[in-house]
C-alpha cells in the first residue's frame, strides 16, 4: 500500500502555530515569525510576561518538523498526521523566547532586596552544600555584579511567572506526530 504524503508549508506551519497559541492562552499576544533557509526552515515564536516557555512549547512543538540528537549528530524528522492525512511541517525547528517586561524585573529585584539575613544565611549554606555534593548551584545574587546580576534578576522575574495549563486547542488536536 502505497500512502501519499503531503507537504506543509513554513508559513503555513506558522499560522498553525499562531491559531493554536491564541486558543491555548487567550489574551496573550505571541509573534510567530516563519524563516526559510538552504538547510531548512524555522519558526520563532516570542511573548512578554505570560505563560512559561514550557507551557507554550508544549503548544508550539507540536508542530515541529525535526528533531536533533547532538550524540549521533543527525537531524530526525517528524511525520505528522493533520486531520488524519500524513504531512510533513515545514518548519524543522520552533524557537520559543520569553521576554520579561522592565516591571517584572523591577518586581525581581525588589523582592531580592527584601531578604532578610537569616535568608542570605540559608542560601550560602544551600550553595555550600551544592557545591561539595557536586550539584550545579545557583549563583549568589549577592556577589554577583552587572550583567551577571541583571541576569540572574530576570531568571527569577521568570521563576515566578505563575504555570498556566493551556487550554485545549482544537488545532492541536488536529496534529499528531511520530518519528519518520
């Protein structure tokens, strides 16, 4: 049995992209800009505020065309069934990007200012510990200076954005998806 399958363009993709974030998180303004290239395409989507980046990539990455996988260093792609014909997206890759707003971080910043030194305390000996058991530790926001500061200020603006369960979108559920 032979199955014909079809061919989903990158801008198309894109509004696909675009009407699936507007049903999941309605009242949330999203850019979806759609970018074709000799080795493929691509679509980046951007937000201030809002939900999490993982939340919008469980929306957004249904719609992936590829996957990668840095140990083989080989690029995979994805069939995918749109209302139950099989496709191919045109996008191979879908960048989300979360910007954080000036009152955000100021917020940040604010509420860093306001720890207390029993706070600092149990923090340095947090970071102590993770240190000497080998873990990854987050930085001292009170050595930190310039842009290492303002970053960390922006990691926690983002921290404390509240998770949002998106809602269930009819144009996601049009797509599934299996390795090709």
């Amino acid at each position: 049995m032979t199955t014909t399958t079809g061919h989903v363009s990158c801008a198309d993709t894109a509004k696909l992209i675009r009407q699936a974030l507007k049903e999941a998180f309605p009242g949330v303004k999203f850019g979806v800009r759609s970018k074709t290239y000799s080795g493929g395409a691509s679509i980046d989507v951007t937000w201030t505020d809002g939900p999490r980046r993982c939340d919008v990539e469980q929306v957004a990455k249904a719609f992936e065309g590829a996957s990668f996988d840095g140990m083989t260093d080989m690029k995979s792609y994805r069939r995918h069934l749109l209302d139950g014909a099989p496709v191919f997206m045109g996008a191979d890759f879908i960048f989300c990007t979360q910007a954080i707003s000036a009152a955000r971080e100021a917020a940040a910043e604010a509420a860093l200012e306001r720890l207390d030194e029993r706070q600092h305390n149990n923090l340095q000996a947090a970071l102590r510990v993770g240190m000497f058991a080998g873990a990854y530790a987050t930085p001292d926001p009170w050595t930190l200076g310039g842009w290492e500061r303002a970053n960390y200020i922006r990691q926690v603006a983002r921290d404390t954005l509240p998770t949002v369960t998106p809602l269930p979108s009819p144009t996601v559920a049009r797509v599934t998806s299996s390795e090709a």
